[in-house]
C-alpha cells in the first residue's frame, strides 16, 4: 500500500492554455480542441497576456494566439502524466491577467496588484500570510525553490529573505539525496519554465528530471505532485470559465483562462477529472494533505481542494518512465472516447473581488492597478 504522504511538491511553470498545450489529450476523452493550426517549437514570439490583452479575449475583440503544440511529439511526458495521473483539465488561472498575481495566489490566495511589477529595485513587498508561512508557524518544514531575485516569495515580508528560500538550482541535488521537505515549492527561470518563445522541451524535460529525482530517492510512493502553469499566456482556449469575481470596471477577474494541473503520485487515483478549480485549489490541497489549518484567506479556505484524488489505501501507481528513456503511452482509443459533460458553474452570483487581509489583520484595497474600460453590467456567472 502507499502508506501516508509525506510531501507535497508543487511545481509552476508558465503562460499556457489546457487547448494549447494538450491537443494530445482529446481521443482520450480530454476536453480539448484538436484542430487548431499547430505551433511550431520554439514558439515564434510571447503573445500578449496582461490584463488589456485578457478583456479582448474575453469580450471577443481578440482570440490570443489561436494555436496548438504537438503534445505528443514535444511533450510526451506531460501527456504520460496526464493520462496516468489525475489531470484537471477545468482547471483555471486564479485571475484573468498575467504571471505575479496568478503565482501570489498559489503561494497565499490573494495578490494586491494585476500586474507584473517592476523588476528593478526597490521591488513591492506585502505583508500577507502565506502557505509557506502556515507551515512554519505549524511546524512543518518547508523550501521554496525560487527563480531569480527569489521570485515569486520575496513579495511577502515575511518570507523575504528566509534560509528556505532558495534557487531552483538547488532541487536535483535536494531531491537525489531525498533531502525535500514537506512542503516543496519550485519555480524555474528561463528557458526551463516554458515561457515563450523558448523550446517547451527544454522545460518538460528540466520536470522529468526533477520528478525523477523524487522517484529515485525512494519518494514517489509517500509525494503528491501538483504542476500547473501560471497563467494563460495570450493563448486561445475554448472553454468560458466561470464568473465568480469581478474588478470595479465590471469586468470579470475570476475565474481566469483554463490551464492545465496534473496531479500525480503514488497515491493520485488516476483519471480526467471534469470539476472546476482554480490556483487557490493548490495551496488548500496541500493544506489538506499536510494537515494544516485555515489561512484567513476566505478565497483560498472556503475553497473544497482536490485532497479527494488522494488515497493512500489503494496499491500505488508504478513511476513514470525515468529520464530519458522511452515513453510508452497509452493506446489511442478507437474510436476515441467522448469527453466528460461540462459542470455546472459554481452557484451564487459572481462577487466584487475582496480586500487583501494582512498577517495584522489590517487589510489593502481590492487589487485593481490595471482598469478597463467600464462595463455596464457585472457579469452574470
């Protein structure tokens, strides 16, 4: 049997739509598109993502860039992931917008800003709780693997600066010598965290490696993964999420664009799972599975988590396949299987998005640094 979980390792890579990145996906039953244009890889440029590009795309003025990758020829990995493991494939970006906010939203459920904030110092830094934090403070050991200038956890006080936060660079040894805390959060910097228009191999490959790290230390059987990526990326996808937030244009904030979760592990019961999610879903799962309390954070407590596609009970699934070797998957249906219906949205009218709650108690405004044009209506669900 699996036994217990013993970590929790979240990995966020960047900027790709569920429909952009698993075409592969669809005669097994995905809900995905499979006959837009493909893309060559490298991509030939980084579409536009931030909050204006999402309005067009949401009202219809744009479609983002209206293509697909090859899953199965340049990324095989994440199609044997996904179709051995549990792949949600309604799962949504928090927010409608680009990558801080959507990466703040998984390290703590709330971001003060919709936009990528200055590189150069001095660089923002909000006092707002954070998983990392609720596990400290719980006792539960914790690293996060950051990208450079400790992006994304040097925007919270109280992780800026800590010994564990380190560099991505540091996981492999961490991980061969089965030295990965309960809590693992891992970033990388380019080219090996997708973002266009670099080589999605190079990034596929840099997660192959890194869960087989896990796996030859002895770690898959007791290790919940949860990879995603951050945000839409200008990317097409064509499913209409749920409205559950709003900013004070009227202009719907969240849930944002599909993206792609998988979770995987020993102990992940396998299959396409159709339920709607979205980023605050992956810190209450490892809240869930490591045992730890409420945040504070309404968006990311009242949240139901994905702690159900965990059973230690059941005989673990075998490893994936090791680095760079042959990827056997699975057959292609035939004739393919039809895909899951759409799930009702959420109940209850969508709501102005809230305050920011600080660790004080005290509270910021309601994120809206990137105004739209004024929408007469809020949306309707």
């Amino acid at each position: 049997m699996a036994g217990r979980i013993e970590r929790v390792v979240i990995m966020v890579q960047e900027n790709h739509t569920t429909d952009n990145y698993f075409r592969g996906l669809a005669p097994y039953g995905g809900a995905v598109v499979s006959d837009w244009r493909l893309t060559p890889n490298p991509p030939a440029n980084d579409p536009a993502h931030d909050r204006q590009a999402y309005f067009k795309w949401l009202t219809g003025a744009s479609t983002g860039a209206h293509v697909q990758f090859d899953t199965r020829a340049v990324l095989p990995y994440y199609l044997y992931l996904a179709l051995t493991g549990a792949f949600l494939e309604n799962h949504c970006a928090g927010f409608g917008t680009n990558s801080t906010a959507n990466h703040l939203l998984i390290v703590g459920g709330q971001s003060p800003t919709l936009k990528n904030p200055s590189s150069r110092p001095p660089r923002p830094s909000w006092d707002m709780p954070s998983l990392p934090g609720l596990a400290e403070a719980h006792k539960v050991a914790w690293r996060a693997y950051a990208a450079s200038n400790d992006y994304p956890v040097a925007f919270y006080t109280q992780l800026n600066g800590s010994p564990n936060v380190v560099a991505s660079s540091q996981f492999l040894t961490d991980a061969k010598a089965g030295k990965l805390p309960a809590l693992t959060m891992v970033w990388h910097n380019s080219p090996d965290d997708e973002h266009p228009p670099v080589d999605v191999t190079e990034g596929m490959n840099t997660i192959w490696q890194s869960v087989d790290a896990v796996v030859q230390a002895g770690g898959w059987n007791e290790t919940v993964f949860m990879l995603t990526w951050d945000d839409w990326g200008g990317y097409d996808d064509h499913v209409k999420t749920p409205a559950l937030e709003y900013t004070p244009d009227n202009v719907q904030l969240a849930l944002g664009p599909r993206v792609p979760l998988l979770m995987f592990g020993g102990a992940v019961k396998p299959g396409i799972d159709s339920r709607w999610s979205s980023h605050v879903s992956i810190p209450k799962t490892a809240m869930q599975l490591l045992g730890l309390p409420a945040l504070g954070v309404p968006r990311l407590d009242d949240d139901p988590g994905l702690a159900d596609l965990v059973d230690t009970r059941r005989p673990p699934n075998p490893p994936p396949p090791a680095y760079n070797t042959a990827i056997d998957l699975p057959p292609i249906p035939n004739p393919p299987i039809a895909p899951n219906p759409a799930p009702p949205h959420p109940a209850g009218a969508p709501v102005p998005v809230g305050e920011v709650i600080l660790r004080d108690g005290s509270t910021l405004p309601p994120p809206n640094d990137a105004p739209l044009p004024k929408q007469p209506h809020p949306p309707t669900g």
